[in-house]
C-alpha cells in the first residue's frame, strides 16, 4: 500500500507530532501496528529504512537436501503428482 515516499512521509507526521499513530493509521490505510512499524524504522534508521526489503530468510536450517530435491525434480518430470511421490 505504501511507497517508500509514502512511508517517509506518514512517518514524519506522527514524529513531528502532526498526527497520532492510529490517525496515520486511517489516513494510509494501514494498521496502527504497521504505522509503529515504520516509525520505528524511520527513528532508527532515517530515510534509508524506509526502502523494501527482501522477506526471504537469511538462513533455511531444515532446507530439503539437494539430492532429495533433484530426485523430486526428476519424478516431476515423469508427471507424478505430490502424492504419488511422498
């Protein structure tokens, strides 16, 4: 919903005291949780924090092995379905 010019600018209104969380919150529409989110992120980090990021998980500990996944691949490729497979 809200661009990184979006969110600069939402989160400087409730730092300067222009409007509260919950009335940003109505005015963008997003949660109030959210508004505290890039609040947050805009006192610790400035203008740079409020860019995207990426969700995707630093690390994947239970990642499937690369063999079990090729074999995976490989059955796919036969046309088996999910459950023919597991």
């Amino acid at each position: 919903r809200l661009t990184p010019l979006r969110r600069e600018e939402m989160a400087r209104d409730v730092v300067e005291g222009r409007v509260s969380k919950a009335h940003a919150a109505r005015i963008y529409g997003v949660t109030a949780k959210v508004v505290a989110r890039w609040v947050g992120r805009f006192l610790a980090e400035g203008s740079v924090g409020m860019i995207d990021r990426s969700s995707r998980p630093k690390t994947s500990p239970k990642r499937t092995e690369a063999a079990v996944a090729d074999a995976i691949v490989a059955l796919r490729r036969q046309r088996l379905t999910g459950k023919h497979i597991a």
